[in-house]
C-alpha cells in the first residue's frame, strides 16, 4: 500500500482563509487539466492569520505535483 502525502501552501495575513481557497481552485483545475488522481484538497485554518490549501497525493506521484505546483512544505498523511 503506497503512503500518502499531504504537499502544503500557507497563506498569512487577513485574506489568508479566503486566498487558501482561492488557491484550491487551481489546485482542482490543475489535477483535472492534467488528468492525474488525488485523495483530497481542502484548506485549513491554523488560526485567523494563518491558512493552508493542501493536497492529498500517493507517494508514487508526489514528484510530479511537487515539480509541476511548487509546494511549500509536504508531509506524511
């Protein structure tokens, strides 16, 4: 079973909840365009100042995402 990774965009300020889901609009735009699969994109609010867009993605395919999309950071999901 391939592990998962969760490639990561943080936003700050005070549009950053607004801008994170901005942000997963292109992400969907992205994945469709290019026909490739994911298990989840969402964002998330870490307090009003700072929020995440993220994508959820097999390892398998995290460099294709990671080259394509410039995460900033990744982790295990």
């Amino acid at each position: 079973m391939s592990r998962k990774i969760k490639l990561i965009w943080d936003f700050r300020g005070p549009d950053a909840l607004a801008t994170a889901k901005h942000h997963t609009i292109h992400l969907k735009e992205f994945v469709t365009i290019e026909n490739l699969t994911y298990h989840e994109i969402d964002t998330k609010e870490v307090n009003p100042m700072l929020c995440a867009a993220f994508i959820v993605v097999d390892e398998q395919d995290m460099k294709v995402y990671r080259d394509a999309l410039k995460p900033h950071r990744g982790e295990l999901n």
